[in-house]
C-alpha cells in the first residue's frame, strides 16, 4: 500500500508550481471551490499508511492519514486535534493512539513499535495541528473546515463516510467550535446542492470547556478524595485555597462569563491561578498525572522529548518531506500560545453553549476524562455537563451512573451525550479508553 502525504497551500502562500518538487512528488490541479489552495502529494512509508500537509506560507496546516485496519473502504473518519492551544497532534499519534508509539526501549530499529490499539484499528483516522497565525479558535474553525473539505474532495473515496471530530485538552474548546462550523457549512451545502460533511459526533478527552468550574475542580481534586483516596496536598494548603474559591468564583463570574470585560477577566484569572493553582505547580508533581512527579520537560512526559528528537531527526524530516529550511520539531508552539492567551480565547467565549446547540441538532457528544488528571479534571468536567442547558437536561439528570469496569458511565437511551471517567487514569488516556473496547 502507497504511504502518501499531502500538502494544502492556503491564499497568500507562493503559488505552488513556484517551489521546487522533490523526485518523488508532483503536484495535482487545485480544486474549483478552493481556487487559491493546491494539493500536493508525495510518496511515504511513516508508521502505517500516511497522508501528510505541509504548508510552507502564511497559514500552515499539517496532518498525518492512516486507513484503517479493518475496513478502510467502509470504515468511518476520525480526526484527532491535540491541545494547547498550539500543540502538536503528532504526540496523540505516537504517545496515545496512533498506528505507532514512540519507542522508550530503543527495541525498534526505526523508533517506533507497533500499537495494537491505535484507533486506525476500527476507523480511517487523521492527526492534524492548527495554523501558526491564527489567535482565536473561532479563526482556527474556519481554517480546518476548509482543510475537511479539501480532504473529502481530494479523496472522493471517503466521500460521504461518518465524520467523528475527537480530541483532548484544549479540544473542549477547539471541537464544539469546529463541529458547529462544519454543521453550519453543512446547511449552506445543502441549500447549494454541494457535497456535505457527514458530521455524526464529537468526542472530549480530559478537555477545558466551560472555564465557571475549573477552579472548584481543581479544589476537589488537590484536596479531597475526587483522585486519590488520600489527598496530596498540605492542609494549610487547602484551607487557603477554601477562603479563595468563592472570590475566584465571583470575580470569573462578573468579569468572564456573564458580561466579558478584557481587563477585568485578566485580574479575575490572575487572581484564581495565584490563589489556587501555584500550590499544585510547586508539588512537583504531574498535572496531568497527579499520581506521578513531573519529569521531563513542562508537558512532565519522558515521552515527549524522545518524540521531539525523533520526529527533529533530518532522515525523518527527509522522509516526511519537511521543509529544510524549517526548524526542528517542537511539540508546542509557545507563539500560538501566546496568541490565543493575549485573546483570552477560552475565557472569553461560554463554549459549553456550542456543545449545547450540537446536541440540540442531534450531534453526539462524548466527554471522557481520567481521574488523576488536574489541568482539566474529571471534577469541573462533570460540573458543567450536569448544569448544561440543553433541551435533553432533565433527561441526562435523571439518568443514573453505571460502572463499566474501569470506571463510571453516564448515558442516555438516545445515547446523544455520555459521560465516561477512568480510574487511575491521568490526561493522556485516549490508549487505555479504546483497549478495552478492541479486546
């Protein structure tokens, strides 16, 4: 099977019959909705079957394709987004679910080893990462449904096939955002004759969607018995965070959510995070494993800079078809996270109301969330789907929890949004949620 890999070149790139093509690429003709994009394909052989975008302009768009194992001619599409915001999806491939893991033993002879469990098992799947220049992620919804599109026309194949939108972190906020673009687009193809996107579900791991509970989640899980049956953190500790929290509350409250006001929402969050996020981040330990101590870099996974030295390897970026006059892999880009921070992206914008309006159009929503997570615990994930406002709210509410093995299952009979925990499980859960279910 070929292993191929794509480049999308946005408006205002260099047009691409202007940069040279390697050997072993060519280009093909662009496509008529997209006058100003190109598509470039080049011959790969990266982990499993690959399609990958470079863009080397003003917008950059980058993803990885792996067909699926089982039945790539009829299987559904997964697209996966890690978080951030500015990260880079390459760690879900090659830490969590994709076709490869990074190799931590130095057993392989190319770096990577084989994952049973890669959600390419089940489903046609791609990673993909945001465009460098973009600061909002209403701007970024935008970007990637024009990459959607230009997938699905680039290859026909797929077209028509159940879309799921999936990823973590900052995913609670990127996903609603993108999904609700794609169904909107989806209504004006519609009216045009057009080809849809056949958008079916969303699925949230460990992700920051409504910011109102992340602070009295993070209380619960540094100082009750939410993760750890004996919690972590000083009593004095958590006295101090107790006497904050509801100050922290007001303040998010008044500045952030029911009228949002850029100076105030800057002093509210600056006031929550010093008051009760410094005591976690001066443990020393994993924020997003709290059961561990951090090592490695900010992200506290080894894991994380061997990928980083693998994926920066010049015989990798040759293959991958990288620009050489790129820099070395990073697997965040502080400039994105600047940019949207400056924005106030998440803060700024209730995004548990896109969430809201998706099911209310008969998107399936799933959020999941290990326990041992604390960046964006199971604790303020579950407060804010048990007080969304939805016209199935009453129904979820009456619905009782069920243990599923490894954790605790909420679902309703329509099945339009479950809520799935994780025992024992930190942030990057998305291997261990799928094990279970191809076993």
């Amino acid at each position: 099977m070929l292993y191929l890999k794509l480049l999308v070149l946005f408006p205002g790139l260099v047009a691409a019959t202007q940069t040279p093509l390697p050997n072993s690429m060519h280009l093909s003709s662009s496509l008529a909705r997209f006058p100003n994009h190109r598509v470039r394909i080049k011959q790969s052989s990266f982990c499993d079957p690959t399609y990958l975008d470079v863009d080397k302009g003003a917008k950059h768009l980058f993803f990885y394709f792996f067909e699926s194992r089982k039945d790539p001619a009829k299987d559904d599409v997964i697209i996966w987004i890690n978080g951030g915001p500015g990260c880079s999806s390459a760690m879900g491939l090659l830490m969590e679910l994709g076709p490869c893991s990074i190799d931590m033993k130095n057993a392989s002879s190319n770096g990577t080893i084989w994952n049973p469990y890669g959600w390419n098992q089940e489903a046609n799947i791609f990673f993909l990462d945001q465009p460098q220049t973009i600061d909002t992620t209403e701007g970024a919804a935008k970007n990637v449904y024009t990459f959607i599109s230009l997938f699905f026309e680039s290859f026909p194949q797929f077209a028509g096939r159940a879309l799921h939108l999936s990823g973590e972190s900052y995913g609670g906020r990127y996903l609603p955002v993108f999904a609700s673009e794609i169904y909107d687009q989806k209504q004006l193809a519609k009216a045009q004759g057009r080809q849809i996107l056949n958008l079916q579900s969303v699925i949230i791991g460990n992700g920051i969607t409504d910011i109102s509970t992340l602070y009295p989640g993070r209380y619960e899980i540094e100082c009750s018995i939410a993760a750890l049956e004996v919690p972590f953190q000083s009593i004095s500790a958590c006295v101090r965070m107790k006497a904050a929290l509801p100050r922290c509350q007001r303040l998010m409250r008044t500045s952030c959510i029911e009228q949002f006001d850029a100076i105030d929402c800057r002093a509210a969050v600056n006031f929550c995070d010093a008051e009760l996020s410094t005591g976690m981040w001066a443990s020393g330990r994993n924020v997003y494993d709290i059961s561990k101590m951090c090592v490695g870099d900010g992200l506290c996974h080894e894991e994380n800079g061997v990928i980083t030295k693998y994926l920066s390897d010049p015989a990798l970026r040759e293959l991958l078809g990288v620009d050489p006059q790129a820099t070395n892999f990073s697997s965040c880009s502080n400039s994105v996270g600047s940019l949207f921070n400056a924005r106030l992206d998440k803060w700024a914008v209730p995004t548990q109301n896109y969430v809201a309006n998706l099911l209310d159009r008969g998107i399936q929503i799933l959020i999941y969330a290990g326990t041992y997570d604390w960046q964006c615990n199971w604790v303020a994930n579950r407060m804010w789907v048990d007080k969304l406002e939805w016209s199935g709210q009453e129904a979820y509410a009456a619905l009782e929890w069920a243990d599923w093995g490894a954790g605790e299952v909420k679902q309703g009979t329509q099945g339009l949004l479950s809520f799935v925990t994780i025992r024992g499980a930190g942030h990057m859960i998305s291997f261990f949620l799928f094990v279970g279910e191809f076993d």
